[in-house]
C-alpha cells in the first residue's frame, strides 16, 4: 500500500467546493495507461470525470441517482446520463446490455450500502475499473476532537474487499486542504457535501469544535483501486 500528501491551500479562494474531487479526478485519469472507448462513470454527478477526459472516446454512460445532478450532466451523441443507484442490483442487469471497456467511479462508493455488494456487481461486468473512494481517514483529527464515529469505512476493509474482487493496484493517497480559518474550514465541510449531511453535533458542541481545532487543515484519504 502506497501513502503519498498533496496539499491544496485556501480552497475557498478559488470559489469550489470540490478542488479534493478534482484533484482524486485527475490522479484517476492520470492512472489510465490505454485511452478507454466505452465508457461507464458510477456516480457522475454534474459530470466531472467526462469533463475532465482529453482523449477521443465513442461512448461514455454516466449512472446517478440524484436528477438534479443528471440534469447538470453533459448530454450528447457520444454522451448520456441515466438514472440508477449502483445499491439497487437490478441496475447492473442493465448494465450488463452495454458494452464498456473501463470503468470509473469517483468519490461516490463510500457511499454504498454494501461495499461488497456494489464490488461484486462491479467485478461481473468484468471490465477494467479505476475506482476512488474516500476511508474513515478523511477528517480524522476533526473526529477525534468532536468525538465522533468515522463515518466511513476503513482503508484496510476497503483493500480485502477489493482484493476479494477486483485483480487491481491498491493504492491510499492522503490530501491536506488548508484554510485561513476555522469558519472557512466548516463553511467548507458544509458546502462540499464531503461530510454525507451528517449533523451530529449541537451549537454549543460545534463552537467548542472550531474553538479546539488543532489544526489548519482538514485531512482526506481516499483509496483507489485501478487496472487498465
């Protein structure tokens, strides 16, 4: 398992809630040795990955069960967006019509419901995959300070279910994103919906949070599991 840090500093400067996603974006491409034709995004959102893609393809699919976001999608002959949740089963059957030869998913299967459910589903489409998904290390110190639970699974249950699955790289990359303050920081976690809405915390609770921040950034770690 490979660690590596890259840092992004004051993230509300450039006005976007994602620079983490962006970034997770571009390693996931970066990683792709072959220049993929058919194409299959698991929880595209708005359509950052297909935005993000520089070579020539013929068909990309972007799954996601928010329409607010499909709508948002980019749409055209090469390109369509359809509604499905990769929890519910029944959307690999229709998966299974397609033919794609890779497939991405970045920053969505933290939130499956089963992890290895969502993988077994993956892994008998039996295409290449390049997958991210953020571990219980994103936020840490904020957890730990607030004493709360990860909200996320750990990078060592992520990496045995993928081995179980996927003949794959395993790689954990930790990011840090600095802010210039404390309240940037939780206007930032609010905005970026990083933090899957959770609200645990009461006011009083939250003050005390931003008052005993130790630090000046917000910790991320996100597992990615490629083959090409």
């Amino acid at each position: 398992m490979k660690i590596s840090t890259e840092f992004s500093n004051h993230a509300l400067e450039y006005n976007s809630y994602n620079v983490i996603q962006n970034s997770v974006i571009k390693k996931l491409l970066n990683d792709v040795v072959s220049e993929p034709q058919q194409i299959l995004d698991l929880g595209c959102g708005s359509g950052a990955v297909v935005q993000a893609i520089e070579w020539k393809y013929r068909h990309f699919t972007g799954v996601d069960f928010a329409p607010g976001m499909l709508e948002l999608h980019p749409k055209s002959k090469k390109v369509e967006a359809i509604y499905g949740d990769f929890n519910d089963a029944t959307l690999f059957d229709t998966l299974q019509t397609y033919d794609f030869d890779h497939i991405f998913s970045a920053s969505a299967l933290q939130w499956a419901e089963s992890l290895e459910g969502v993988f077994k589903s993956i892994a008998l489409l039996n295409t290449p995959v390049s997958l991210a998904i953020f571990t219980a290390g994103t936020f840490k110190t904020l957890n730990e300070t607030a004493g709360l639970k990860p909200l996320l699974r750990n990078k060592e249950e992520i990496q045995r279910l993928s081995e179980l699955y996927f003949d794959a790289k395993y790689e954990v990359v930790s990011y840090k994103l600095e802010f210039e303050s404390v309240r940037e920081m939780f206007r930032y976690i609010k905005g970026s919906g990083v933090s899957g809405s959770r609200n645990l915390l009461s006011f009083k609770d939250m003050k005390r949070l931003m008052k005993e921040y130790p630090l000046n950034y917000l910790e991320f770690e996100v597992a990615f599991i490629y083959n090409d």
